[in-house]
C-alpha cells in the first residue's frame, strides 16, 4: 500500500488542458469551453499522487483504489540494495527527493580490524527501479573539512570527523542545503592522534545539494561552516570550550551528540528545531558527560556572498521548550529516534522524540566523579509545532511498551517505524520492530484498544539485530513506499560486527492477508487537480466497494481568487445508484457552480469489522475548462522531418512549442506563463492523421471514427525549458508513441502512417495528463471552427507522400484558414479514456 510523501504541500498542476495556437503567425484566442466528467483516479497510479494517512493503496482482482491499511509491521528485509562504500555505525542520514544521503559515523581499517575511527565521508545514492527499490551505486562526495590545525603533520591534513551527529536538509530561497550538527569527534584514521578525540562539538556544517543535468549530485560544491555565533548552543549556560579566547589548557568540548533535529517551515521561513542530546568535555584534564533536556530552535537566513547563518533564540526560562511528557515533567534525553509529520492542511508539524537514554541521576555533572546514570526510555514525547508562530505544545506521549536506545525511524504519510537498538543491560542488538501512526490534524500518537502505541514484531530484520543504524525511505510510486536500513553494529555481544556497510531493504506497502485487523480508521487527501484559469465545476462522483454499512465520508475544496484554499466541506449522505460494474457510484452536485481553479478532495475510511476495510475505488468530476492559451506552436509550426527521405531515412515530427503573452480579442494582453507553472507530471502531445481523400470531419461532430488518433508524445514537463516565458521548446522526436498500444514510435511506424500516395493533414493537439501510457482525462473535443477561422488548441499541417517508397514530405501553409481545427468532446469510455477506433 502506497503511503509515502516527504515533500511540503504544494499546488501541483494536473490534468491541465494546454492550448497551443495555430501556426506561424496567427495570435492564439482563449479556448473555447467544454463540459466532460473527468477521470481524477481510477488505477492505483492515479491514487498513488495523493496522500494517505493509515490508509493505502489496495490490490485486488477487481482492481485498484484506497483502503485501510492491516495494524501490523509491513516488511521484511533484504540486503539487496547497493552496500555502503565503507561499513559504518553511528552515522547520519537524511533524504532529499529520490536521494538518500549519508554522511560522518564510525568506520575501520580493512574487514577484520577491531580498530575503529570517525569517517568524515560523504555519499550519495538515488532510487533506480520504483518497481524493486534498489539503488543506484553510492555516489562519493566531498568528505568534511579539513581541520584548521595538524599537531601530527599528518599528510594529508585530518578531517573533522564525527558520529552520532545530527543531519537535516533545509529548503532556503528554494535552495536545498544539507546541515551536519553536533556528533561526537574523533580521528579519521588509524594514524591520527587528535587531542579532541572523544569530545562533542557545537560546529555545524552545510552543503548546497546542486544536481546535474544527468540526475548526479554536483560534487564540485563545497562544504561551509557556520560562524561561531551560529554554533549549536551549549547544553547549560556553561563555558564553550571550543569557542573560547584564549584556549585553556586541558580543556575541549561542546556543543552535543546523539541530539534529534528535524526542520521545520514555520511562517514560510525555514527553521531547525534540537531536542535533547548529550556531551562529553574536558575540563582541566577531567572528562565530563551533561544530558539535556532542552529544545532549541534556530532561524535560517541568508547570509552574505551566498552563505547561511543561523539565528538560535533564546527560550531557556521557557518550560514549553523542554522535553516532557504527561507523566514526565522534564526528559533529559540523548540517543532517542527522533521524527516529524506534517500536516498539508494546518501547516503544523508534530515531532516524535521516541526512547532514548533517560536520565535519573547526576544529569548534569553535578558529581564530577560520578558518570550520569540512565534508563530505557519508552516513552515517545510527541510535540506540535504551530506552523504559524512556531510555538510548541505537549501532547500526550506515546508508548512503546518497552525502552531502547541506539535505534533508528521513520515516518511516512502517519506511519512510524522503529527498527533495532539495545537495552541497558545487554550489549545485543534488537532484531525487534514497531509500528505506530499519527492522528491528524491533532498530530499526538493514534491507539486503539490497548495502552501501547506501537505494534510489535520479531523477525522483519532476521536473527541478527542491529544497533547505531539509520532508516530511510524513499517514495516507489504505485509500487509502495521502500524502507532502507543503512549500516549499523550488527548480532549480539561477543559476536557482534560493530560497522556494517549492509544496507537492506524493504516495501512497507505489503498486501494485507486474510486474518490480519485493519486499523479502525483513516483518511486520504487527494492531489491538487489544476484546471486552468476561470474553470467551473459542476458535479462530484465517486466509486466505493465493500462498504458493508459503513460508507465513506467524502468532502472537497477548492480553491479562491487569492489562490488560497477553501477549508474542507463535507458532501452529505446520498442513495448510491449502481455503475455498470454494478457497484455502487455516489453522485453529488454542487450547490452551486464552482468557478475556481484548483480543486482537491478528502475521504474519510471507517472500519466496518476487524478484517474488513471499505475500498474507494474511481473519483470523477464534471469539469469545463478554457486551458492555457499561453503555450502555441512557435513561429515556423509543426512538421514531418526531413522533408525528403530514403528508404532507409529516419522520419520524426518536428514541434517547437513556445510560452508566450498573448492578445484577447478585446485586446486584453494576457502575459506569459511563470517559469513555475509547470509542477508534476507529463506534458502530451496528441497526433490525428487524416488520409488522403478522406473528407474532413464535419464541425461539431466527434474526433474518434472520422479523424484517427495516432500517435502521442509525452514529455516530464518539469523538465521543460519552455517554461520561461518567451523560451522555446523543441519535442523530443525520441518521446513520441504509438496511440495504439503504446510503443515507440520509431521510424518503420511512421512509414506504416504513409501507404498511399497523396495528401495527409496532421492535426496536433496539445494537453497534459499523468497518465504514462495514454493521454487519459482529457477534454476531448470534436473539430470545430475557432474565431476567425483559427483555433486555440490545435496545429495542423499537411504532407504530401509522392512515392510510397520514397516520399518527400512537403509541408504547405501551417496555420491557414482552410487547415484550421478546433476540438469539443468525444465519446470516452467509463474511465475517461478515448475509445479508441
């Protein structure tokens, strides 16, 4: 079941009908309207572009949709992800789109040694296959900085190194830069001898993720520091040893290890938030270790010649700003999981800070021979941070029933999973896994009947357990999310390896069986559907099977003229009437006609039964839409390439497609699109091929049986430069299919397109869906004339095929009057999709 997306909420632009003007030199005019029912989803690709909370995506003979998701851990994994480079333990990781990162931790000398040390390392690795999970080989970046003195003179200089730091990405100015903060300092090689080994630091570093044309990571970026006042603050209001003029002798240390960090977008402005944490100093030649229970938050700014600074405030004297829980009115915490979920419709961020080592005694050195004493944790602290102010308030704490510590987590779309870790008392690796979930919008820990939070399971990580470990997840599409355990200290005491470089693998999305319990509850937030400016809405229905009496709440928005959205309105109950699946289909009208733009719906899921789950299965809306008149075929129009071939020659359209300011017929200059228009999915491109003496199609009658669709072409349209007002874009001929059956286009097809001699028109429409095989959800319209003989949305041009065997294509006027179409709507089949002839 598909339950993961990482990203912020943003408006995304989907089942967008472009316009694109006709030819050479004509100016393109609106669109003109047409009513359809448009398909929003109806496979579990389309569901898959929504967000799910306890809820997933469902797999059965009768087909796809969304359903409850079994109250069980959902995976086991598998080493059969690309391993590590080096082995390692106590390292950070964090991702950022479909890349995982790893950087820093603990290492060793060759597969047997005993010896380990710091890794100052950092690597890089995408996901390659959404349908296996596996990874592309570990991309190697820039290590950390040198550091700014060499006692030893070693060659080359020692790096600043660290474990069991803390790793988040931030988003600034729409710029992505991964931060390393804290961790626990040591050598970076066998060799080195450093005298601030086994102390922790307050230094914080930050790397700008820049990505080439081919996908990599830029590794000519470098690593920067944060300046000493932008350092993480001290765990008391004590002396910085590392920061402090001049030095004193016998004395190192700052800053923290083992603190969580998560970012956090707080009144549009990026933020990073510290819970808890430890450190270790030395103070004239004694070491000391302070727990601390505090939670600090910096601003992100933007600094001078392209770097960052961090404005940390100044919330000691306030209670909120410690970790505490209902019956734990201060956690002095270090070592815990520590993950966020935010919620798309509030803008809060709820913060999970789970296990850990809770301190009893001595927490904060006061008996500066006494080591602090600590206990499991299993308390999971949930925090909400209010997206507006950034102000905290405590929920009430989870529970995992049992403490550990040295785990890893994650969270995706409501899912919590644990994996790992140890106890106080042993020094063995957990093999043990738990499962919990997130209520929204109140963002505390969802429980059902029984005082735990978290699920727990024995077996998903096999006989050996694993410790000092991170997880990751990364977001398969219709294929599930995929689970990623990296590295970690692995088996149990005496025989444990303590780096590995595994790194396993699993699909959290499994299919439920037949005796497992669904949760009782759960919810699913559709994507944003754009449907250009001024469209109206009509009418909502939707499909949902296996109810057995306990229906599916479904509510909608859309969104106002300032581009905001409205909150969510429910949709009351209503007799469903019988699809021609015979299942039951819900119709619901507007009240009124919605004119809007954007447009997004909610359902809400109650469990029937313990072993059952409603499923919804198709959503539809009744739709008109005027599209983009902003995009055209640019000067110059579309064409067969080249226009003399060979046997033996290559054939290909050539479409150049430009953004462009248009003028209305009253004269009203619409300006060209932004260069953010675009967001997610595919940019389409449809072909239909009228044959030689084959009378044009009389206007206003259906496309489909008199005009044959042949082909399309389908290009990712977030990588369209055309999305600069004023750029052109040429369609790679490499992009084009067959209508048919969706192969490729290549040159044999177009030839088969051209048996007789004589004139073809080509008429080119332009649209954009998400589906990858078909243009599906399209208004399609039947031919019909534009204002003054143009048309908005369509280019036609002719060719002339001489000889079968060797044709020369000639093309004519583009854009003339006489070659001018215009599509209305065709018949579709119960999916949206055209009927095909």
């Amino acid at each position: 079941m598909k339950r993961t997306v990482r990203h912020p909420f943003v408006l995304t632009t989907w089942l967008v009908l472009v316009v694109v003007a006709l030819g050479a030199n004509l100016q393109p005019k609106p669109a003109s309207a047409a009513v359809a029912w448009v398909t929003l989803a109806a496979t579990n690709q389309d569901w898959s572009y929504g967000r799910f909370f306890r809820t997933g995506l469902a797999a059965s003979a009768s087909g796809g949709g969304v359903q409850l998701i079994p109250a069980k851990v959902h995976s086991q994994y598998e080493p059969k992800a690309n391993p590590l480079p080096i082995p390692l333990s106590g390292h950070a990781s964090v991702t950022y789109r479909d890349r995982i990162f790893v950087v820093g931790g603990n290492t060793r000398s060759g597969t047997t040694s005993s010896l380990t040390y710091r890794s100052a390392q950092f690597f890089s690795a995408r996901l390659a296959d959404q349908a296996t999970g596996t990874l592309t080989a570990w991309q190697t970046l820039p290590p950390l900085p040198e550091e700014t003195t060499n006692p030893q003179n070693l060659n080359p200089p020692p790096r600043f190194a660290v474990s069991d730091a803390a790793a988040v990405v931030v988003e600034v100015a729409g710029k992505p830069y991964l931060f390393v903060l804290g961790g626990y300092l040591g050598r970076d090689r066998p060799d080195s001898n450093l005298a601030q080994d086994t102390v922790t630091t307050s230094r914080i570093f930050y790397f700008p993720l820049v990505f080439t044309a081919e996908g990599n990571v830029d590794a000519s970026q470098v690593w920067r520091e944060i300046d000493n006042n932008g350092r993480l603050p001290f765990l008391r209001d004590d002396i910085n040893y590392e920061n402090i003029s001049p030095p004193i002798e016998g004395s190192a240390g700052a800053g923290a290890r083992d603190l969580g960090a998560v970012s956090v977008v707080v009144n549009n402005q990026p933020w990073i938030y510290t819970f808890g944490g430890n450190s270790r100093t030395v103070v004239v030649g004694t070491s000391r270790e302070r727990y601390s229970s505090r939670v600090n938050r910096a601003k992100v700014l933007p600094g001078a010649n392209g770097t960052l600074t961090l404005e940390w405030q100044d919330d000691f004297a306030n209670a909120d700003y410690k970790i505490r829980g209902v019956d734990v009115q201060e956690a002095f915490l270090a070592d815990a999981a520590t993950v966020k979920s935010v919620d798309p419709n509030t803008g809060n961020t709820g913060v999970y800070v789970i296990g850990g080592k809770r301190c009893a005694t001595n927490c904060h050195g006061e008996n500066n021979t006494d080591e602090p004493a600590y206990t499991d944790d299993a308390n999971a602290y949930v925090v909400r941070i209010n997206g507006a102010t950034g102000s905290l308030m405590w929920l009430t704490s989870g529970d995992m029933s049992a403490g550990r510590y040295g785990h890893a987590a994650f969270e995706t779309e409501g899912q919590i999973n644990i994996s790992g870790g140890r106890v106080r008392t042993s020094a063995d690796a957990l093999p043990t896994f738990a499962e919990g979930y997130v209520n929204y919008p109140e963002l505390d820990l969802y429980q059902e009947d029984s005082a735990a939070s978290f699920i727990h399971e024995n077996g998903p990580l096999g006989e050996d357990g694993r410790v000092y470990h991170t997880m990751e997840t990364l977001d398969g599409g219709m294929y599930g999310d995929w689970a990623y355990i990296l590295g970690g200290a692995v088996g149990a005491a005496g025989n444990q390896v303590p780096v590995s470089s595994d790194v396993l693998v699993g699909n959290i999305d499994t299919p439920p069986l037949m005796f497992d319990r669904y949760v009782a509850s759960g919810n699913y937030y559709s994507k944003v559907y754009d449907y250009g400016a001024n469209a109206r809405f009509f009418r909502f229905r939707w499909t949902a099977v296996d109810e057995a009496g306990s229906p599916i709440q479904m509510l909608y928005r859309y969104s106002l003229a300032d581009g905001s959205m409205t909150d969510y309105m429910p949709i009351p109950a209503s007799t469903p009437v019988a699809d021609s699946a015979g299942r039951p289909t819900y119709t619901y009208q507007f009240p009124n006609v919605i004119r809007s733009r954007y447009f997004q719906f909610m359902a809400k899921l109650a469990r029937p039964a313990l072993q059952s789950s409603p499923r919804l299965q198709v959503s539809q809306l009744e739709v008109e839409r005027a599209g983009y008149p902003n995009i055209k075929v640019a000067p110059g129009g579309a064409s067969m390439m080249p226009r003399e071939i060979t046997r033996t020659g290559s054939i290909a359209p050539v479409v150049p497609l430009v953004n462009t300011a248009y003028q209305k017929s009253t004269g009203e200059i619409v300006p060209a699109l932004p260069a953010n228009w675009d967001g997610e999915g595919s940019f389409f491109l449809v072909l239909y091929l009228q044959g030689p003496n084959q009378p044009r199609p009389p206007f206003g009658a259906p496309v489909i049986g008199t005009v044959e669709p042949v082909a399309y072409a389908m290009v990712q349209k977030a990588s369209l430069p055309v999305m600069s007002p004023g750029q052109q874009f040429l369609v790679p001929p490499t992009t084009w299919y067959s209508y048919a059956d969706g192969s490729a286009a290549d040159t044999a097809f177009w030839r088969g397109l051209f048996r007789n001699v004589g004139e073809y028109t080509l008429h080119l429409v332009v649209d954009a869906t998400d589906d990858a095989r078909f243009p599906r959800g399209l208004v399609h319209e039947a031919l019909e004339p534009g204002v003054d003989g143009e048309s908005d949305n369509v280019s036609s041009f002719t060719v002339t095929v001489v000889d079968p065997l060797k044709r020369t294509y000639v093309p004519l006027a583009h854009g003339s009057s006489s070659n001018t179409v215009k599509s209305a709507q065709v018949p579709v089949t119960p999916h949206g999709l055209p009927k095909l002839p």
